[in-house]
C-alpha cells in the first residue's frame, strides 16, 4: 500500500542522488585534478575530427598570444609564463612548460614542441625558421593566421557535411510522426468501412 509506495520514492530518490552525485564527483575530479583534465582533453584531442578542431584552435591562441607578446617586447621566459598562465589545456601547458625548462638550459624553445602528436610539423618547423632567424613575431604571426584560415575551412567543411545530415534526420522525424498520426486514421477508417 502506502508504505510500499513510500519505499519505492525513497528507493528511486536515492538511486537519482547517486547518480547526481557521480556526475558531481567527475566534474570536481575534473576541475580540481591536472591528471584527470590532462587525460580527459587528451582523450578529446584523439577524437578523428575533434581533435583537428582542437587543436587548430589552442595553436591559434597560443601563437597568437605569443606573438603579440613578443612584438611588445617580453621577454621569451615571460611570454612562456604568461601563455602557462593563460592557457587552460593541460596538453599545451605542459608543452609550455617543457620550452621554459629547454630555455633554462640554453636550448631553444622549438625544442619541446618537435614531434609532439598536438603540435603540427608545419608549426613546428616555421617556429624553428622564427627562432633561427630572429623574426619571432612575424613567424608565430604567420604560424596564427595559416592555422586560423585551416580552421576555418575545416569547419565550414564540417557544416556542409552536417547539413545534409540534418536534413536526412529531420525528414525521417517528421514521418514517423506523420506516420504516427496517418496510420492510426487509416485503421479507424478501416473498422468504419
């Protein structure tokens, strides 16, 4: 009776707080820990398509921001603090933080970024053209609008690949609903008939 229905709230209420509170435990994980956000946006950055998205756009910001940073005069260990700073993908603040240590010990700062899986060889290899050549600011500029412009073509790529999806899952939506609402009349004027 009462109480059986009683129970059954209370079982289903707690069952649904468990399951608040799981969600909540991984996003605390995942806001408090560098492991689980280094793991998790490495996980993301493996995604086929995502990842190209991804990564252009942390490339983008990062030389960007380093470019600007240089043309103003910081300093290069500035710069790299500052972009550690900014940057909130733990895959690029380690990459970041790998550079500082390079620059420590005299090496250049290109170093920590040869054949890293998030950072392309095309970057790469204009950042060390940079580096050799003194002409920082202008090549991490370059490095930003190349980038900027292949992500922009890659997801206008993706939204003419979508649209026709789309419209596919709308046009198959709409007939089971047509089919929901005709199908049931024909068998009303079936039984009439």
């Amino acid at each position: 009776g009462v109480s059986g229905r009683v129970n059954q709230l209370l079982l289903e209420l707690l069952v649904h707080l468990e399951k608040s509170y799981q969600q909540d435990v991984l996003v605390l994980a995942y806001k408090s820990s560098t492991k689980v956000k280094y793991t998790m946006q490495a996980f993301v950055m493996h995604i086929p398509v995502v990842s190209d998205i991804v990564k252009y756009n942390q490339l983008v910001t990062f030389t960007g921001t380093f470019a600007t940073l240089i043309k103003h005069d910081v300093f290069i260990t500035d710069s790299m603090d500052i972009l550690g700073r900014i940057t909130d993908n733990e895959i690029y603040k380690k990459l970041i933080h790998d550079a500082i240590t390079n620059l420590s010990k005299g090496n250049g700062v290109s170093v920590a970024f040869k054949g890293h899986w998030a950072f392309p060889a095309t970057a790469y290899e204009m950042i060390v053209t940079g580096e050799r050549t003194g002409k920082w600011g202008e090549m991490l500029q370059h490095v930003k609008e190349y980038n900027q412009g292949e992500q922009t073509n890659l997801i206008a790529r993706l939204k003419s690949l979508v649209e026709p999806l789309m419209i596919v899952a709308l046009a198959v939506i709409v007939g089971i609903i047509l089919m929901a609402v005709v199908v049931p009349m024909f068998d009303i004027y079936s039984k009439i008939i």
